[in-house]
C-alpha cells in the first residue's frame, strides 16, 4: 500500500494513544509486550526498540518484553545487543528480550536473503548472548554470517547474566531448537491442535539437551486476541473489531512465501494441501469461529476465564499468556474497557490458578 495513505497527523495521535494504553494496561497489573513489523499498514511500529524506549522511561513497574527483533533482517547483532542492554538499564533491570527470524513479507523491504534465515538468526542470538555474559574485554567473533573483530558492549544489561530470553515459533521443528537451549517459547494464533504441537515439540528439545525432565510452565507463552466485557454480545462487538487484523492482512503468494524462507520439507506439506490453521477461517471469519478454534478469547469474564482454561489445559499448560487486545476498528475507550475488564476480572484467577511454578505436560 503506497505510504501517501499515512496521515502523519493522525499517526502521531495514534502513537501517542497507543503509549497511553499500555501504561493504562501497566496501572491495571499487567505487563507490556511490544512488537514491529515493516512496511505495512497492519502494524506502524517499524522499530519496536524506540518505542521500547520511551516505555522503559514512562513505566515503572512493568515487566517490559518486546517480541521481537527480527535478527535474520538486522545486519549488526551487536547494535542490537547495545539497544537492548541500553533499555534494560533505563528501565532497571525490567526488559525481556524477544528474538524473532521476521516474517515472509519483510524479506523484500530488508533486502534480505530469505534462504537460511533460521541459521542466522541463531548466529545472532549466540553472539548477542555471548556480548550480554563476556566481561572480560573485547573479543572476537567469527561465524557464517558474521564476523566482528571487537566486541565490548556498553552498558552491559542491568539483570545479570542476561535478561530473560524469548524466541518465537509457530512451527514444532522451530520450537524444539528453542527448547534445546531452555530459552522461554512464544507461539501465536496457532490454535489448539497447533499449539498443543508445538509445545510436544519444545518439550523434545528440552529433554534432548539435558535440561532435565521437568518444563516448567513459565517456559511457555501463548498469544491470542481478547477482549473481555460485561455481557456477551459487547463482548463480541469488540472481538469483532480485533478481527480486522487477521482479515486484512493478506500477503500476495510470492511475497508470503519466498523462495528458501520455508524449509523444503514444510513446502512439500504446503504443496499436498497442508494450510496454516489461519488459513481457512480467513475465508468464513467469525468470533463465534476464532473461540473455537482458540485464536481468539472474547465474552464475559466467566467465559473468557473457561476459554483460556480450555486452551491451557489441551496443550498441558503455559505460563505466559500474550494478550492482543487491541487491534482494527478498536476505539481508545473500547481497548481500555477491554484491557481493564481483563485485568480485573479475569487476570487475577488466571494468576491464582495457574502459577508459573507449574510443571508443563498432560
């Protein structure tokens, strides 16, 4: 879509609101998650750590987690390792650091090659670990896809020896690498049967490597859209509104999927019919649909509460649930209603009932 359909007015009101509802979100106990996308008008956040930034500076108490940087399209790891120790020093120790490899449609604009994208983006992660936990002065780094001869990061992070650490994946093969190295998974819209996959899959991985038998459940996010309000049918006025963003983004075929982007194996599913569970509901879109499908948590608060506690009880349980609750057609006052209908009444007995402690598994 040509960029002459930005209004830069009504662009910076939207950033503007869009801060004030996530320390809204923080005044109601929860924490704020970030994330960024490129080149469309489905998300104009192009660069989550500025948008970090100011957060890290407004909030104060809120666990801050942006998911993510999209290494495999970022050209310097280190940078992103100096942004990142950077903000989790302004905000005293209160960042998560999300990895992500970027979406299909994103290749293009980044100039990327979209072949062997997962190696470099775990290149990356290994060289920003290691910039996070070296302390001994420069050092080199000599790897496939990046070589830097000086590396000596300042500020080093606030949370030692590194922040938390997330990685994102739809997909059981991407999941069980995340497992292996016991980072924490974060997996999004991909329903039950997906979900409940890619979960076995992470839970392989940790086991492989030795992490010991038990996964706990703060491992283990999902992210859904929500809005939650007094009676049903507001309910579904709102949810209704959250669904624009899964039925306008629509990505022509060559830009969703770009030569090298999906392993071999997984087009070879693509070309016998497999479909990603998103897919499908596209063509005949509803809430009533979304909540049965587990994309999407919308009613009362007594329902919203039974949804997420179907959802977490098929897939064997998570610690961490990421809350779209704004989105589309959604009004400030709508998404604040949302926001504190959940936080009130529905956040509370999720905490109660599902303590990260919890060991993950049926």
């Amino acid at each position: 879509m040509p960029n002459r359909y930005f209004d830069p007015v009504k662009g910076a009101e939207l950033y503007n609101r869009y801060l004030d509802e996530w320390l809204i979100a923080e005044d109601e106990g929860l924490d704020i998650i970030v994330n960024e996308h490129h080149q469309t008008a489905t998300c104009i956040d192009p660069a989550a750590p500025l948008i970090l930034s100011a957060l890290a500076r407004q909030s104060t108490k809120a666990r801050l987690l942006i998911l993510g940087n999209p290494l495999a399209n970022r050209k310097n790891p280190v940078r992103v390792a100096e942004e990142m120790a950077m903000i989790d020093v302004l905000s005293h120790g209160r960042l998560e650091v999300g990895f992500v490899r970027g979406v299909p449609y994103e290749v293009l604009p980044a100039n990327s090659n979209p072949a062997r994208m997962n190696e470099r983006m775990w290149e990356a992660i290994d060289l920003i670990n290691e910039a996070f936990t070296r302390h001994d002065g420069p050092f080199s780094f000599e790897g496939d896809f990046f070589h830097f001869r000086n590396v000596n990061i300042w500020p080093r992070p606030y949370q030692q020896p590194t922040p938390p650490i997330w990685v994102s994946s739809t997909s059981p093969g991407g999941a069980r690498k995340i497992g292996t190295y016991g980072y924490r998974l974060a997996t999004f819209l991909t329903g039950f049967d997906g979900t409940r996959k890619v979960y076995d899959s992470y839970r392989e991985g940790w086991r492989s490597a030795g992490l010991g038998d038990d996964i706990p459940t703060d491992r283990l996010s999902y992210s859904g859209m929500v809005y939650t309000a007094d009676t049903e049918e507001e309910a579904y006025a709102g949810a209704e509104k959250l669904l624009w963003y899964v039925t306008s983004n629509k990505v022509p075929a060559h830009l969703a999927n770009p030569p090298g982007y999906v392993p071999t194996a997984a087009n070879l599913q693509i070309m016998r019919g497999a479909e990603h569970p998103l897919k499908a509901f596209q063509q005949q879109p509803s809430v009533e649909k979304a909540i049965e499908k587990g994309i999407m948590f919308a009613g009362t608060p007594d329902q919203v509460y039974n949804q997420i506690k179907r959802m977490y009880d098929y897939v064997g349980g998570f610690g961490n649930f990421l809350m779209m609750g704004q989105a589309g057609f959604l009004e400030h006052d709508e998404t604040v209603a949302g926001i504190q209908k959940f936080a009130r009444e529905v956040y509370p007995r999720l905490q109660a009932d599902f303590p990260g402690t919890r060991i993950s598994g049926y």
